[in-house]
C-alpha cells in the first residue's frame, strides 16, 4: 500500500488532498481520527487487490483507492444514519454524482484516449471497501440499537464479505502471480 504515498504530479496530489478534505475531515469529527484512517488503509489495500486481479498492466499511483475508501464509508454514513442526518439526500446524490462522473471519466480516458495509467478499478476497489466496511467501522452513535437483528447482519454479513474480498484477491496473487508484459 506505500503507492497510495506516491502521486503522478501536483493536479492528482491536489484532486487526493480536496477528496481528503472534503469527505475525510467530516468522517473524522464525528467517528475521531482512527476510523476513517482504518477505511483508509483498507480502501488502499482494496484497490491495489482490485489492480492486480482486473486491470493487471496499470502501474498505480495516488491515493485515490483510499479516499474513494472514504467516499464509500461516507455514504454508508448516511444510510446508517439517514433519519437523524441533515440533508441526507443531497449528501447521496452529491457523493454518488462525484464517484460515477470520476469513474466515468477514467474510463473514458483508459479506453477511448488509450491513457494505460489511468486506473479506475482501484477506485472502484477502494469505494466497495469503504461502503462495505464503513457501515460497520463507523456505526458507533446511536448505542440503543446495537442488539437488534439488522445490526447484527450488517454486522457479520459486511465483516464477512469485506474478509472475503481481501482473502479472494490476496489467493489471486498468490495463485496467479502478476506477468510481466514480455512474459505474454
């Protein structure tokens, strides 16, 4: 996960740090700091496992897996709390049009401008982990209903599946180490 320290130039340096802020520093005033750090770390390592089992040639960079690992923990945010969060919708509707015009984008950059740097599986990566995981790192303010059945299969279902995720791709690595381009 040390790509996600490295970034391809100052305008994807710039792109990771407004994405940071803008979603990371909400995440971190509500849940505290190490939260949003573990959906981070996760959403990196996510995307990286994502790379190397779908889009195998792209080199990555940037740490975009992982804020976009707080996009998705964002909106699992506000579904965990849609009745007592303000705004709820447009907060959907904003986070969700930033994520589809961004994966848009780099796709048509990979495909249609032949851009082999652009890699968006690891945001779709990152973004999977942080709603997968996000409902059940950041569900930690309304105590009164952590024994109800739902709590409890979001719970279970979202660290089994998350788990799942991460063992699949790290088998995929293992089993079928990545080839070198003079290797095909």
């Amino acid at each position: 996960i040390t790509y996600m320290a490295l970034h391809a130039g100052v305008a994807h340096l710039i792109a990771n740090l407004f994405l940071q802020i803008i979603v990371g520093i909400p995440l971190e005033m509500v849940h505290g700091p190490w939260r949003p750090f573990l959906l981070y770390i996760l959403g990196g390592l996510a995307g990286s496992l994502c790379v190397s089992m779908f889009d195998e040639y792209t080199n990555i960079v940037g740490a975009s897996a992982g804020c976009y690992a707080l996009v998705g923990a964002h909106v699992a945010n506000i579904i965990n709390y849609w009745s007592i969060m303000p705004y709820a919708m447009v907060r959907l509707v904003l986070f969700l049009l930033i994520f589809f015009i961004d994966i848009g984008i780099s796709a048509y950059r990979k495909y249609a401008l032949d851009e082999r740097s652009v890699s968006y599986t690891s945001h779709l990566g990152g973004a999977a982990m942080g709603l997968i995981m996000g409902s059940i790192v950041l569900d930690g303010i309304r105590k009164e209903e952590n024994r109800t059945v739902w709590k409890k299969l979001r719970v279970y279902g979202g660290l089994a599946v998350g788990i799942i995720f991460l063992l699949i791709g790290a088998a995929y690595n293992i089993w079928f180490p990545q080839k070198t381009r003079e290797e095909d």
